[in-house]
C-alpha cells in the first residue's frame, strides 16, 4: 500500500472516530428535553413557533413522532417520554403550539387551521412528510386536523383527547352545554376558571407534582389566547363527520367524563382503531402513568 493511500485511511478513521465520539458525547451531555436546542420557525410572516427536534441529525429511514401537547400547557409535559425514546432510532419533534409555551402570542383567532399551519410548517422545515402524531387533549383533535387538511400522513395517538359531536343527533341542551364551555374562559376571571379546571383534571391517583405542572402553566395562558382557543374548539365548523383512515390509538380515561358509548364515537372517527380506556388516571395519562403509556405507545410504533 501507498503512503498516501495509508494516510488517507488513517485520516477517515480518526475523523469518523472523532465524529462519533462527539455525538456520543452529546447524547451523554443532552439528559432532558430542556438541554435540547431550542429551535423557532415563522408562520404568518411575523409568528414565530418554537419547536425541538432530537437527535439533531436523524437518520433518513429513522421513524418520526411529533409531540403536540394540550391547552394551557407546553411541550415539557412530554418529558417522560424523551426520556424513554431519546436513545431509540427514533426522530423526535415537540412543538409549542402558537399562543402558548415559548412560541409568540399574538392577537389572532387560535383556529384548528392556525394550529395546524404550524405543524405543518415545522415538519416541512425538517423535511419531514410523514409522522406518528401524539396528541394530548386539545393536541388531539389539532393533530387530527393536520392529518386531514395538510398533506402530512401518518398515524395518530389520541391522549384523552377532547371531542364535540355534532352528527346531528346532538340535542338543543347539549349544544348549549358545550358553547357555555367554550365561552367560560372569556371574562375577567379567565385564570380563576382555569385554575378550577386544572383542579378537575386530575384523578384519584394523580401525583401531586402532575398537578403542580399543570397549576404551574395553564393558569399562564393570556386570556385572548385562552379565550379564543376555546370558542374555536367547540365550533361546529371544525367537527366534520368524517372517518380517518389511518391506524389510530386511543388512550381515555373515564375521570374524564367520557359518555357510554365513547369507543363506539372514537371508531365512527377512526377506521383503524385501538382503544384503551382507563378508569381512575386523570387527564395527565403521559405524564401519571408514562412506564404504562410509553410501553404502549411502543408497542403501537412496532405494529405500524
């Protein structure tokens, strides 16, 4: 063999030494969602929307799950579960919502549409067409509606998500009950109903530093944020009688509220449908039980 030739090789295996051993470094120094690099992208023009991905260079095949969590909170809720998958070869994407976390707040109307550009304006920045969608609450029915409208395909994980049914055999008194939700959050005492709605989130067997999470954030939500969010919710407008078709988990729990026949409305939604309802978890099932979710959302990522 040549010198140079010797040389040569000598200088691809330090570099891919050296290259290895920094990644592996960072993957050491990164040991929560909050040391990852905050990253922003702009809608609208003027919106800017912050949004981490992990790692920072995925591979081309690597599977992709894009975080979207609920009203009044912010990506950390997910941090059980980069905790679980940051070592997989796995893409992970969270993403603060417009109107709440670190991403800006303007004076607009938080629509389904308007959640759903910034979804997809994140994934096309990251060049990323298809993804596992996990929805938290209000996350849910947002990222159903970016599966519907903005090309993206996918599959969807429904974390007790929040539903209007208007299929047209809803009654007058039910349509009054949920437009009276929608503009509880309007007035003055926006953060006091807030605050009241956090304490009903939770279940028997919540821990404590979930509620103190949720107390620590929601509360936060500017009132024209909060206000707005929920008026657009419970529009009929964004509630069409329509069935994905695209494997789908849902995982509820009856602390919820949920009616009798839930699993029944979940599967006129979904065509592809795995359903798990839980009986005394609150709200917070991710962040209560996340050794039980993160194992099932798993199970869900090998099966699709």
């Amino acid at each position: 063999m040549k010198t140079n030739q010797k040389i040569s090789i000598l200088s691809f295996c330090v570099i891919a030494m050296a290259g290895a051993l920094f990644f592996s470094g960072c993957r050491q120094r990164i040991q929560t969602l909050a040391d990852v690099k905050s990253e922003f992208v702009t809608v609208d023009d003027s919106v800017k929307v912050h949004y981490k991905v992990w790692p920072p260079t995925a591979a081309p095949d690597a599977k992709t799950i894009c975080f979207v969590h609920g009203f009044g909170c912010d990506m950390n809720t997910w941090e059980k579960q980069f905790e679980a998958f940051r070592d997989d070869d796995l893409q992970l994407v969270f993403i603060d919502l417009p109107g709440y976390g670190k991403s800006d707040k303007p004076h607009v109307d938080y629509t389904f549409d308007f959640f759903a550009h910034a979804i997809d304006k994140v994934l096309d920045t990251r060049g990323i067409q298809s993804a596992l969608f996990v929805g938290h609450s209000l996350g849910a029915p947002v990222c159903r509606h970016t599966l519907s409208t903005t090309g993206h395909g996918g599959a969807l994980v429904d974390v007790d998500g929040v539903y209007c049914f208007y299929d047209g055999t809803e009654t007058p008194e039910y349509v009054e009950a949920v437009n009276q939700f929608g503009h509880s959050f309007d007035g003055d005492d926006c953060r006091e109903v807030i605050t009241g709605f956090v304490s009903s989130l939770a279940g028997k067997e919540t821990p404590r530093q979930v509620t103190d999470y949720a107390m620590s954030v929601m509360p936060e939500t500017p009132r024209y944020v909060a206000s707005s969010t929920m008026q657009h919710l419970v529009e009929r407008k964004w509630w069409p009688v329509s069935q994905l078709d695209i494997p789908v988990m849902v995982i509820c729990t009856q602390n919820s509220g949920l009616e009798p026949d839930n699993e029944q409305k979940m599967q006129a939604l979904y065509n592809d449908l795995e359903y798990i309802e839980l009986t005394t978890c609150g709200h917070f099932i991710h962040m209560e039980q996340p050794q039980f979710f993160n194992e099932k959302l798993k199970q869900f990522i090998l099966r699709k």
